[in-house]
C-alpha cells in the first residue's frame, strides 16, 4: 500500500528533547576566546630560552577574533606586555596569517624604550596620542576597527 504524498513523518519526541541540549552546546562553543599574547616559540623546547623567564621583549603579537574584543583590549594587552620590560608598544601592523584559527587575527606591536614620565591608564593625552589616553602610539589604520565600530572609538 503506498502513502500518500501528503501524509508527514515526524521525529520522536525523544530525539528533540535529546537534539535540543546538543544545539545550545554547539552555539554555546561558537562564543569567540579572548584575546592573547601570542608567542610562537612558547611550546618549542629547542627554543634559547624555553623554561625561562623572558628578560626583555622587541615586540608583541596579539591575537584575537573580531567578534569578541574590541581594540582598546588589544592596545591594553600590547601595553601590558611591553610595559613589563618599561616599553611602550607602537603599532606595526595587522596579520591574518600568523594566529590559531580560532582567533585569526594578530595585531603586531613594536616594544620601544619607553621616554621619561608615567606609562599608566588615565594620563592626560597630548596632541597626536591615543584616543584611550595611554602614552604609547597607538594609530592603527582604519580598516582595523572594521565595519561600523570606527564609530565607537
């Protein structure tokens, strides 16, 4: 006997109820990681210095994804990071080319020696300096901020 074209086969109750969990698992892993200071040689144990303290830095790679930091935590990474070393980070360039795909994205920052006065959050801007009021240069290109956030700075 065949079945007519109109008659619906729907799925069995339990195999909603169980679909359901592993949909909201599978969105939940799409939520972007945070950014990071990413160091090529971290896992290499033929590496000079694996093991080590790291004694002085020239530059900093952050990676992130674009849809979870903004670029006020990318400067603030770099600046961190370099500021250990009394350095001031001043933007180099971006790269897609460089970062885990997970977080694709890598801003590269040069550590520079850091002139006389405070490298802190909250010292007045001078004419030229960030619009986050740090004291190192951070003037990325606009195409760095992407589409519609150049109008959140």
């Amino acid at each position: 006997m065949k079945k007519s074209p109109s008659t619906k086969r729907r799925l069995p109750a339990g195999l909603v109820a169980l679909g359901a969990p592993v949909l909201l698992l599978f969105l939940s892993a799409c939520t972007p990681p945070p950014a990071f200071v990413y160091n090529k040689e971290e896992f290499n144990r033929n590496a000079k210095g694996f093991g080590r303290p790291v004694t002085d830095v020239k530059d900093v790679t952050v990676c992130y994804a674009k849809g979870g930091t903004t670029p006020r935590q990318v400067a603030e990474l770099a600046r961190a990071e370099c500021s250990k070393f009394n350095k001031k980070a001043v933007f180099k360039e971006q790269n897609r080319s460089i970062c885990p795909l997970t977080t694709p994205i890598a801003v590269q920052y040069v550590c520079t020696d850091a002139g006389p006065g405070p490298s802190a959050i909250g010292v007045l801007p001078s004419a030229g300096a960030s619009p986050y009021g740090y004291d190192f240069d951070f003037s990325p290109p606009e195409w760095f901020y992407g589409s519609g956030a150049a109008k959140d700075r």
